[in-house]
C-alpha cells in the first residue's frame, strides 16, 4: 500500500452517481443481413465479376473492434467462394500484435478471425515487398502474402482518426498504406510525425493503388451504438474521390458524451479493441497530439483496465492522469512498445501515477483537479469509448440533464461501492 498516498486521499468524497441512457441516430443493419448485404453491394457495383474461377483473392482484417467483423469478413470470403476463387485473410495492422506475425494473428483470433471461423487460410507475415518510391519519397511497402495475390479486397472500417483531420483519416487508404504496409510501411508513414502522416498515407496509398493488385474496397461505416450502420462495396478506381464523403458520413454518425464538460472521466477499461489509442480521444477528448481536437473538456482522467483482448497491450496510458495497479500489472511493454516506436508518438505509451485501487485513482483525480466545486465534483463514468449509450454521472448533472430530449435519467442516485481492497463493485 502507498501509506502517505493513503493518508492524503481516503477523506476525499466520491460523488453520488446516477445512470442515464444517451440518444443518437441509429441507422442500422441487424447482423443477420449483412452477408446478404454484402453480397447485394459486390452485386450492384459490379463487383464480384472480378473475382474469377481459380484467383488467390487476399481479404484484409483489421485490429480494430469493428462491429460484426467475424460475420463481414465471412461474408466477404463466402462471396469469393461462390466466384469458385480461393480466399485467404492478411492481418492489415501495421505494428499491432507486438509487430510479429504471430501477435498479429492472435489478435484476430481474439476478434472471432480465425481458419477456422472463416473457413479459409489466415496467412501472417510482417515480410513486406516493396513498390517503389512515392510522390514524397517515401518507400511504399505491401505484405508479401498479399501482394502475391491474384486480386485484395481492402475490408475496413471508415471513421475519424484519433490523431489528425483530413479528407482521408481511418479508412481504406489507411488501411493499405499503413495496415497492409506491415510495421515497416506504418514507419514510414509515421517517421515525419503525425502532421505529415496524412499526406504520406494518401502519396503511399496511390503507389499501391497503382502497383498492387487490388480489386475494390469493402468499406464499414459504424453508428453510434458500435453497430453496422451501412457497407459500401467501392470499385479500385473511385477509392479516392468517394472515401472523403464516407468519412464525413462517419463523422455524423460518432456518438459522444453529450455532457460536453467534466471535471474527471472514468474509464472502466481501455484497449486495441476500442482504438488504436486505447481509447478513442473523438470520445475522451484525450489526444496524443495537437493535430486533433473534440470530444469531452475534461480535466483528468483516470483509466483503471485494459481488455484482455488486447494481450497486455495498454497503449493509451498516457493519455491518463491516473491508472490502477490492476492495469498496470497486465502491461506487455513487448506488445506496446513496438506501436509507439513505429508511430514516433511516445505520449501514448507514457505511465501516469499508479494508484492501489479503482477508489485511490478516482479520489486522486478528484483532489488534483483545480478551480472546481469540490463538493459537488462533475464526474462522468463510462465503460469503454466505443460503448456510451449508457453512462454514469455525478449528482451535479442531475438537475441539468433531466429535462433533456437526447438523454434519459435511468436510476435514481447511488453511491459507488467498492470492496475492502477498493475495487468497484456497481
């Protein structure tokens, strides 16, 4: 126990809470349509006649937790069978997974990807070929596996990054330039820093564009309930002018607290499975860098678990003023190194104090807020940022958000209990 930390935070009150229930729009497609959605859009655009008998057709898969991955990745792969073509999966994650081929692999096995699941050969490698030089003078690089592939479909997910803003942020470009670039092509698109990372991602994207064999893009757009909200099958050649119109659809669909201030936010857990950042700072408002900005003002955060689909991977740390012990002690620096080395942003994979308990880390992060009314703390709780329909606030909301339309008060007040070693219990 950290007696002296002890003795100046125990008096520290814990605000009352209440749970409250948030409303965004809900464009949604249910999980049991989506392989005859997928199917329908490859179909529409013309698509799956590219896909002929006998091609080795290479399918990305991502790190991310994007909604009903395993059913649209199926879907992708059951399309490229009935084209009588062989289907395989490439991990498309840069340096995720500790930047090996079996961390890589693992990761999507966590996220239901697997030979088995998907009924087809998940081929891992961080071996990359190269392209050739960009219009900025960087080496553009593709997985081996992939690359010698008779066609790749690009399958990703299309929504705001958390480090920058431009016409293309997480999306397909992305996805070719950085996830299928392995760890060495994520370097190379990170080495300048994140102001330059945009414009290397899209210079690298065309290269591969150009020279390597792809097909068409599947790309995901998510609404804010972390469910599928639409799937656009996008033809090679109008990658470029359609991906920015998708992105701002994105942007439209991105939930967010909409208490807009807090003195302190309390994050259950973090991960990879919710954002390359562990958690989403579109959300949080804890950004790495100055090229971003939103989500929630806050002052301090604290983030008390990791996911275990992250594999000790903690990298978003950093971006918290105060962690748990708990947390701390399922850190794998050999999983969460390799990311900040490769993406030059060392912020992220910082350790704030490390506190004994779920109770200690949200007391410090109370005391050590300044200018506030310490009686009445403004603290917001939420499980993760990718899951914020339901939330918990402090009881100095309570009279501000009763009357809202797009919220609704869902409990009564409570205190948070925590047990005799100070782990939350509610």
């Amino acid at each position: 126990m950290l007696k002296n930390v002890d003795r100046l935070l125990r008096d520290i009150p814990v605000p009352k809470m209440f749970r409250v229930r948030q409303f965004f729009l809900r464009p949604q497609i249910v999980p049991e349509d989506i392989p005859a959605e997928v199917a329908q859009q490859l179909s529409e655009a013309g698509l799956t006649e590219l896909i002929r008998p006998g091609m080795r057709i290479a399918i990305t898969a991502g790190s991310r937790g994007i909604a009903n991955i395993p059913v649209i990745t199926k879907a992708i792969v059951d399309v490229v069978k009935e084209r009588q073509a062989h289907p395989f999966i490439v991990p498309a994650m840069g340096s995720h997974g500790g930047a090996t081929a079996e961390g890589q692999a693992a990761m999507l096995k966590g996220l239901g990807i697997s030979e088995e699941t998907m009924g087809c050969p998940v081929c891992s490698s961080m071996e990359v070929v190269s392209l050739g030089l960009s219009d900025d003078g960087k080496e553009a690089v593709i997985d081996r596996y992939a690359m010698e592939a008779d066609g790749i479909i690009v399958s990703c997910r299309v929504k705001p990054h958390n480090s920058f803003r431009y016409r293309y942020e997480s999306g397909i470009l992305k996805m070719m330039a950085v996830g299928l670039g392995k760890q060495q092509g994520a370097a190379a698109c990170h080495e300048d820093g994140v102001p330059s990372l945009p414009y290397h991602v899209e210079s690298i994207a065309k290269v591969i564009l150009n020279k390597a064999p792809i097909l068409f893009a599947v790309a995901v757009i998510e609404n804010a309930y972390d469910e599928t909200a639409r799937i656009v099958a996008v033809p090679k050649d109008e990658i470029l002018e359609t991906e920015p119109a998708l992105l701002e659809e994105a942007k439209r669909n991105m939930p967010g607290i909409l208490v807009g201030e807090a003195d302190v936010l309390v994050i259950d857990e973090i991960g990879k499975n919710y954002s390359g950042s562990g958690t989403d700072p579109n959300i949080t408002g804890t950004f790495s860098t100055d090229c971003a900005s939103g989500g929630l003002k806050v002052q301090r955060t604290c983030m008390l678990d990791v996911s275990a689909v992250s594999h000790g991977n903690a990298f978003g740390t950093g971006l918290a003023n105060a962690i748990t012990r708990r947390l701390f002690d399922k850190m794998d620096f050999d999983q969460m190194y390799p990311n900040c080395i490769t993406s030059t942003v060392l912020k992220t994979a910082c350790i704030p104090p490390v506190m004994d308990s779920d109770l200690r880390a949200i007391q410090l992060c109370i005391r050590t807020c300044c200018g506030i009314d310490r009686e009445h703390p403004r603290v917001v709780r939420i499980p993760n940022s990718l899951h914020i329909e339901h939330i918990m606030l402090s009881e100095a909301y309570y009279d501000m958000v009763k009357d809202r339309k797009d919220m609704e008060i869902e409990s009564g007040l409570f205190e948070l209990e925590f047990d005799e070693n100070g782990t939350l219990l509610n």
